[in-house]
C-alpha cells in the first residue's frame, strides 16, 4: 500500500478543484473543497486563485478565502490563513490578500484583508500582517514587522 502524504493530497486536490473552476464546475468544485478539508483539514474557498508549485507540507488547518491569491511557488505551513476584511459589515467591501511568487508562510500566520505580500518576501510564524510586504522582506510578530525593525 502506497502512503500519500497530507501535503500531497491537498495539492492534488486542490489542483482538481482548481480545474473544475475553470470549466465553470461550481458544484464539482465545492464538493472537492469539501473532501480536501475533511482529508487533510485544508480548506480551499471555492473561487481562491492558485498559482503552480504550491507547498504544503502539513496543510492542517490552512483557510484560503474565495478571492485570496496566491503565486508561483510558494510555501504554506500549517494554521496559515488568508481571509477577508471589512471595515464594517455594511460596505460590501470585501478584500482579500494576494501573495506574489516564492513566498514563504510561517506556522499560524494570519494576513487578512487587501494585503499584498511581495515576491520572495518571507512571514513568520504567528504573524499578524496588517500592513503590505516589501519584496525579499522577512516580517515577525503581532503586529508583523519588518525584521530590520524589530532589531533596532
């Protein structure tokens, strides 16, 4: 008996949910959603953007919203999650955040609403992002700060 890893079947999964949005398979689409969060606990919003090469080597309890983006090669780890913001319930605002290629999110990591996290920037675990990443930035903590920041 051949053993898939959690990380592998997300991927797998995600890649067949992705496919079914493109062909306007809504239904086939949340259904996938729906296995992939029972599998492996990673829950892929239906209408969330995936670019290739995505790792995830524990993707429990990974939340990616409907209109997250995420690049090209990049590295989720577990409890990550990339949701919505509003300011008030009432705007119909709804934001979500875009990671660019080569990114890496720490363990619990939280970025919520209109972010942009640029190319090869890095975010560490537990962190709180509140405001955009520079490119090859590296941010910590709560709120999440650049690291140059945080050793002055």
């Amino acid at each position: 008996m051949v053993a898939i890893f959690p990380g592998v079947q997300a991927i797998v999964l995600l890649r067949l949910q992705l496919a079914s949005q493109a062909t306007a398979h809504w239904r086939l689409a949340n259904v996938l959603s729906v296995v992939n969060i029972r599998l492996t606990g990673a829950e892929f919003v239906p209408g969330c953007r995936v670019g290739a090469g995505l790792v995830m080597r524990h993707p429990q309890g990974i939340v990616v919203g409907h209109g997250a983006e995420i690049g090209d090669d990049c590295t989720i780890l577990q409890h990550v999650t990339l949701g919505e913001s509003y300011a008030d319930g009432e705007s119909g605002d709804h934001s979500y955040p875009t990671l660019g290629s080569r990114v890496v999110v720490g363990a619990g990591a939280v970025i919520l609403g209109g972010i942009r996290v640029e190319d090869h920037a890095v975010v560490g675990a537990n962190a709180v992002v509140t405001k955009d990443v520079s490119k090859g930035d590296v941010v910590v903590g709560v709120p999440a700060r650049s690291r140059c920041e945080n050793s002055r």
